[in-house]
C-alpha cells in the first residue's frame, strides 16, 4: 500500500473518493467523470485493477457482453481508510462488499441513480459557470432528513452562480403510480429550508405521461414542486441538464437551471 501511494494520480483519487461515496461506476461513466476518451479510461482502469486499486465485476448477457461496475479493491479500500485514519479492511472484507454489490436486487437502481449526476457532471465539464456543486448519495439523504422521506440522491446544479437544489427519484417504471405518487407527502412536511424540488426520473414517455395524469387527479401536496424528464429522451438533447423537465401543472419543458424553487433555493458564489 506504501509504494502505491506515490503512483497515484489526482484523479485516482478523485476516482476512489467517487467509489467509496456512491459504491460503483460503468467505464463509460468513468470516462465521463475523468476521462478524455474511453480508450484512455479503459486502459488506466485496468492498470488500477491489476494492482488492486480497484475491483470489478459484471453479470453475464447475451447477446453482447455488459459493462464493467468497477468498485474498490483491496488496495484501494485500504488507502481511503489510511487517509481518514480508520481502521485498515481485511482485503476478504472488501470483495465480499463487492460480491453483495454485484448480487444486489437494487444494483441496477444504483447505476441508473449514479448516471443521472454522472450526466450533470459531464455536462458540466464541458461548460464554463456550470457545475455540479452538490451530490449527495442516498445514505447521506437520510442523515439530513432521516426517515420521512427517502430520496435517491440531492444535488445542486449551480449555473452562473444561481443554485438550483432538488431531490431526486429514480423511477425504473416497476411500482404502481400511487406508491410513486405517495412518496410526495413526505416531501411536503419538509421543513421550508429542505423544500427543493422533487424530481423524477423515468423510463419511458408513457410511464411519464401517466404519472402526470395520475398526479393531474389526485392533486400534488402543497409546499411540493414536482417536474419530471425521460431519460431516453434527454440523452437526445443535452441530458438531464438540457430543456427535458416538465413541470407539474406548467405547459412546455424547462432546464435544470431554470426550474422554479422556493424556500430552498441555493445562492452559490
């Protein structure tokens, strides 16, 4: 562990700090995160993994093969616990973390939710005044607002140094429209200075035109700001920082950056 502390780079350990937060990336969305090129990405990836920075593990598919989730070694989980003066992990420890990962039933609800910031911060790595200036994980959403509601994340999309903070959903389309419906009247005992917009983000233009008839019927809780954006869709037209949000009761499609907050709006220098 002590020679390898001299051979990483700032962004390996940009790198481990991402995986120890949010648990496991694709290499395409760490080729988003740090990387020029995918080429460059797989090739360091791979050298990380040899020396046991880093792990990686994938389901089998066919046809074709699926992309790598790439989480911490043994290696790599030790250096992040010297660096904060933890405990030092048995190397079994950190693979069988990775092998509960990878068997997982809310694996796939994880990489979707890690893609949606992973997006954002791509996006804005290619623009000036945009940045991804917060990004909590679902574990850290639960320590600011315990159990009333439980989002899969929160962020700050900060543009020309407004702040735009939301929360959001990621809905992969396998629950009925009342219990995602339902999840709203926990965000509306929120107190004011927590009343960021709630957003969801689908599958598919149907399940969200559905929801906003099924929300357009039973009424959306006071206090609540609710916009939602497709996925595929977004991909299409600059991702979920692009004119992709639709908000509930408002005609056309907005951007992040111009989503209507209250009481929780964020003005970030």
């Amino acid at each position: 562990m002590a020679a390898e502390l001299t051979r990483l780079t700032p962004r390996d350990r940009l790198l481990l700090d991402l995986l120890h937060e949010h648990q496991t990336f694709t290499t395409d969305q760490i080729h988003t995160l740090a990387f020029t090129s995918v080429a460059r990405a797989r090739i360091r990836l791979g050298q990380l993994y040899t020396r046991e920075i880093l792990d990686r593990f994938r389901h089998y598919q066919r046809p074709g093969s699926q992309a790598w989730r790439w989480t911490l070694g043994p290696i790599g989980a030790a250096i992040l616990a010297a660096t904060r003066g933890d405990a030092l992990p048995r190397p079994a420890a950190v693979r069988d973390a990775t092998a509960r990962l990878a068997m997982s039933p809310t694996l796939t609800h994880l990489v979707v939710t890690n893609g949606f910031f992973v997006a954002l911060t791509g996006h804005a790595r290619g623009h000036d005044n945009i940045r991804l200036g917060r990004w909590w994980n679902e574990a850290r959403c639960r320590q600011a607002v315990g159990t009333v509601v439980r989002p899969d994340g929160h962020g700050v999309w900060v543009a020309a140094g407004h702040g735009v903070p939301f929360w959001l959903e990621t809905d992969l389309g396998s629950e009925t429209l009342s219990r995602v419906a339902g999840k709203l009247d926990g965000y509306a005992v929120l107190p004011r200075a927590r009343a960021y917009p709630v957003l969801f983000w689908l599958p598919t233009a149907a399940r969200e035109a559905n929801l906003h008839a099924h929300l357009a019927r039973t009424g959306v809780p006071d206090g609540v700001r609710v916009a939602t954006a497709v996925a595929d869709h977004a991909a299409e037209v600059g991702g979920p920082a692009g004119p992709v949000w639709r908000v509930t009761g408002t005609p056309g499609r907005v951007t992040l950056a111009d989503l209507p907050t209250s009481g929780g709006a964020v003005w970030v220098g």
